[in-house]
C-alpha cells in the first residue's frame, strides 16, 4: 500500500517537471536535407524549425555523429559580393518559424567521418541555448539540389 505522502510528494514532481519544458520540446523539425558536394568540401544542412510555444526559442548549433565540425552560419549577398560568417544563434519566435534555407542560414558540416552519399540519411542533434537538443533526420540530396524535393 502506497503512503499518501509518496504519492503526493510523486504527483508534485512529475507536475513540476512538465511546468519547465525545454525549447526542444516546443519545436518541430521539417524538411530537413543536406547538400552533398563532391570530395571533402563541406556540405550544408537545411532545415524548416516550427516552434508552437508561448516564448521564442534561439537554436545555437548540432551536433554530428558523422561530422566532425557542425557550425550555424548565415550567408549574405552585399554589393553583389556573397559572403558567408558564423553565427552564434538563430532565433524562433514563438508561435512562429525559421528556415535554414541556401542562400540564408544553414549549417555546415565539415569532416566527414565516412562519405555521405545522396539518399543517405545523416541524423543532426539540433541544440538550443537552453540546453536542450532536438533529433533530426536529415536527407543528403546531391551537389545540384535547390530544396528537399528534388
């Protein structure tokens, strides 16, 4: 026979861990993809991020077991010159999205352990600044790809 006080003391914690989600548990991943370019440059990782919570969120990075390095990066076009620099975060407003598309922001991924082929999928550990990390299977489509669908 259970005491009233485990149970309510049991009920108590499972209440307050539900009250202090993480940001990954408010955002959806979609359209996810890789462009793969030839011999050991680095790819780029897209991604579509839905966040459905009440607060904005800010994705600072990932991680690869397949890659060595995974840097947020932001690329710009200014005075007809394309650049391209790190970043540090990426916010998601709430109720809102951000897209990680090419000619915008994207992650790289550099070194490859193995090579990466088209249809491969490369599973990404999307980490936000709070800590948290979002799973996410991304497609490896080929050096001529413009999106997820061709």
């Amino acid at each position: 026979m259970k005491s009233p006080t485990l149970s309510c003391l049991l009920a108590g914690l499972l209440a307050a861990g539900g009250a202090h989600a993480s940001a990954a548990d408010h955002v959806h991943a979609s359209h996810a993809w890789i462009r793969i370019l030839p011999g050991d440059l680095p790819a780029g990782a897209y991604v579509t991020l839905q966040n459905e919570g009440d607060q904005a969120v800010a994705l600072n990075g990932a991680h690869s077991t397949i890659y060595a390095e995974v840097m947020l990066h932001q690329s710009s076009n200014e005075g007809g010159t394309s650049r391209m620099s790190a970043v540090d975060s990426l916010a998601v407003p709430a109720h809102g999205t951000a897209m990680l598309a090419p000619a915008g922001y994207h992650l790289m991924l550099m070194k490859a352990s193995k090579p990466v082929k088209p249809g491969d999928t490369v599973r990404l550990q999307l980490s936000f600044t709070d800590g948290s990390t979002l799973a996410t299977d991304f497609l490896a489509r080929p050096a001529n790809a413009v999106d997820d669908t061709h």
